[in-house]
C-alpha cells in the first residue's frame, strides 16, 4: 500500500462553508522554519481561534527545535493503521503524523497551523479543503552559513545539497513566501502578519 492510502479524508468532515484555514509552514534546512513557528505560536498563545499542530514523529522528544510527540516506529505504525493521522509521511530515515483531530479544531472554523514538507504537499492538499503554503526561505548564502554552523556536513555537502535544492513551492498552491535572510525580527513580523491574515477568513 502507498503511504498515499493512508492519507484520510478529513475533508468529508469540513463543510467547506464552516472550514477553518489548514497553513502549512515549510521551507528548506537552515530557513529558520521552527524558530519562526515557535515565535508566532508566543505571539498567538491563549487565542482559541489559532491552533498549532504538535507533531507525532519518531525520534527522541528532546531531538530537534520542535515541540513533538516522540513514539517509536512499531507505535507510530500502530496509530497509522487506526487512522490516528489526517496526513503521514517519511522523510530522513523519521516518520512524521498530523493528528487527526486536527479536524475539529478547522470544523469549529479555526486557523490551524502545521510545521510540513514541501514533498508531501499533496497529501495535505487532498485531506484539506482550504490549504495556505507559507514557505520559509532565504538567501543560499545564508543558509549555507546556518548549515555549516551548525557542524554536521562539509562545506561540500552543505553546498552541493543546496544546489540539488529548490527555495520555491512547486505546483498549484496559495503560497506566501518569506524571506528569513535578514533580522529574526522581520521575518517574525512577516509570519505573525500572514497567519493574521488568515484568522478569520
């Protein structure tokens, strides 16, 4: 079976009239993505009407800059077959869910926001009707500083994955881009005035 077939149709459970809006947040290695998210979910913490998605994954709960779930392979597999994710997915060796209820919280017309991967996007497109992309990019330059601070690749590595790289979304979707090159400031204001954007809508 295709980890396609295991995507559920949350979308039979949102009229579209009464949907909320599912964003997606996404963008390449070094882009400063879940600095960003975790900045605008301080900025909206305590709205009832915003909701971010705590990710279950496989590695250790202290792993990484992102509040998630940890479950280890044989339980993340368990919960897939019981329909626990709206949307899954396996990239670098980790597997990645969207909890399923999600859904309520896009049913009662909330803005619902999810860190994601640009190569799974259309997994999100089919169980979401209303679907924003907001990418997180910068300069290569810069992300190549970022990617070798952080002193787990060459600098060959780090430049030839960059190259083999793409800073834009691909396909048919509503995307907001920003560009994270400059003050950590600016890119926050930038985020927190796209999500703001969305509330509501």
């Amino acid at each position: 079976m295709s980890a396609d077939a295991n995507i559920k149709p949350a979308n039979d459970r949102l009229p579209d009239n009464a949907a909320g809006i599912m964003a997606v947040v996404v963008g390449p290695s070094g882009a400063g993505k879940d600095t960003l998210m975790n900045l605008a979910a301080r900025h909206f913490a305590g709205r009832p009407d915003v909701h971010f998605v705590r990710r279950v994954i496989t590695r250790e709960g202290d792993a990484g800059n992102e509040d998630h779930r940890s479950v280890s392979e044989a339980d993340f597999d368990a919960m897939e077959q019981t329909g626990a994710f709206a949307v899954s997915w396996e990239a670098h060796g980790l597997k990645y869910g969207i909890p399923a209820d999600v859904t309520d919280e896009l049913a009662r017309g909330n803005l619902v926001i999810a860190n994601g991967s640009r190569s799974v996007l259309h997994r999100f497109q089919a169980a979401f009707p209303r679907l924003k992309i907001i990418n997180v990019t910068a300069r290569r330059e810069v992300l190549a500083e970022r990617l070798m601070a952080r002193g787990r690749e060459s600098r060959e590595d780090v430049l030839k994955r960059l190259d083999r790289s793409s800073l834009t979304v691909g396909g048919s979707y509503d995307v907001t881009d920003i560009d994270n090159s400059g003050t950590l400031g600016d890119a926050e204001r930038a985020i927190i005035s796209a999500l703001e954007v969305l509330i509501g809508k």
